[in-house]
C-alpha cells in the first residue's frame, strides 16, 4: 500500500530513483515514512517532489566530499530529506529550507565520521597490542633455552617452591601433579571437597608460577604439570 501510493504521487524522476534502491534498509524506512505524505496529497506534495529533484543531488555530492563512500553519502542526504519533512512543521514559514537539510546533512556526516575515527582508533590500538603481544613472544621464545627443561636447577626451584607451601597444599598438589589422582580421588582420600581440592591447586599453582616467572617459556612445555 505504501509503495504504490509512493509511486503514484512522486514524479518519475523521484520514484525511480526510490525504485532502484527499493532493498537498502534506509529506503524501506522511506517507504514507511512517505505513507503520511501520500495522505496528505497536493502542494506539500509538488514541493517536496521539487525539493528532492532540484537538491537530492547536491546533497548527496556534499555529503560524500567529506564521508568518500557514495552510499553512505547517498542515505544520509535521505535521512536528512525525511528528517526534514518529519519536523518541518517546526520551522518558520520564512525558513530557508535547502540550508537547513545542508545544516542536518553537515551533523550528519559529522556524527558518521566521528564514529568512524572511534572504530580507527579502536583497530589501531588492538593492532598496537597485537604488534606487543608479537613481539613479548618474539623475545621470550628467543630467551628460551631447552637444556634448562631438564636441567637440575629447575627441579630444585620447583622443590624450593613446594616446600614453601602450607603441608596439606604441598600434599594435594603432589597427589595431583605426581602421583596423578583426580580431584575426586583426593577429596574422597583426604574427607574434603573437590571444590577444596581446587583452592589448594590453584594456590600452589601460583606459588609455582612466581617462583619459576623466569622459565615463564618453558612452562608451556609441561602443560600437565603448571596448568
């Protein structure tokens, strides 16, 4: 109903060019608002088919000389149109209708560009901590060094480690990285709970990681053992 009353009372210069772009989101919106203007009929019909077809394509070309993407620039000089007509009735009858679409293009465009300088900077600043997340494995992998995996002053750091830990932590942890029991098995042997089970994990996990942030590399290496 709405688009064959819009395609009724604008002339054929505005409706094939509302025609062509009949799928764009911003069009369908179009249709929908031009509902009122088909039922209002006469003169504020003829003014609003003479405004789009003397001015849509300046506005357009306006748009797209600071927002460079022709469609972009094309959906804002329709939002400003139907902008327009939505409050025209708050101007005043001397207005000067072409400068106030200009002045309503002109936020527009601002409003999209401020809005894409977020997203720039946005993608900038997560390339930024790509290219140092790159570069701390770059240098730690550099750092590596694979005879210390099985060298003996890493096992005594890991045995100084778990010396420093309280005694029922230092004995889950072994039950779990050395003797390879389950949570369940060791809460059942202990009468404790697995959730329990995990607190003392976790804390010597930490310890072990404080301890060893030097072999920080390395510990990839073990994933059994320090995860």
């Amino acid at each position: 109903m709405i688009y064959v009353c819009l395609c009724f009372y604008l002339t054929d210069k505005c409706r094939k060019i509302l025609q062509e772009r009949w799928t764009s989101r911003i069009y369908v919106y179009l249709y929908r608002r031009f509902d009122s203007i088909c039922m209002k009929g006469g003169s504020e019909i003829y003014s609003f088919n003479q405004l789009f077809t003397d001015y849509k394509g300046r506005f357009v070309h306006f748009a797209n000389t600071y927002v460079g993407d022709s469609m972009v620039a094309e959906d804002i000089a329709i939002e400003s149109l139907m902008y327009y007509w939505e409050n025209r009735g708050k101007l005043a009858s001397d207005s000067n209708v072409p400068a106030y679409i200009l002045t309503v293009i002109k936020h527009k465009c601002l409003n999209y560009l401020q809005r894409l300088r977020t997203r720039e900077e946005i993608v900038e600043y997560l390339k930024d901590c790509d290219t140092w997340e790159l570069n701390l494995r770059i240098a730690t992998l550099e750092a590596c060094n694979p005879e210390k995996l099985f060298s003996d002053e890493l096992q005594s750091l890991v045995d100084k480690a778990l010396e420093t830990l309280p005694e029922q932590t230092r004995d889950i942890f072994v039950r779990s990285r050395y003797n390879n029991q389950s949570h369940k098995e060791i809460a059942a042997a202990l009468g404790i709970s697995t959730k329990t089970v995990e607190f003392h994990i976790t804390k010597a996990l930490k310890v072990l990681r404080v301890a060893l942030k030097d072999y920080f590399p390395l510990l990839a290496f073990f994933p059994r053992f320090f995860c």
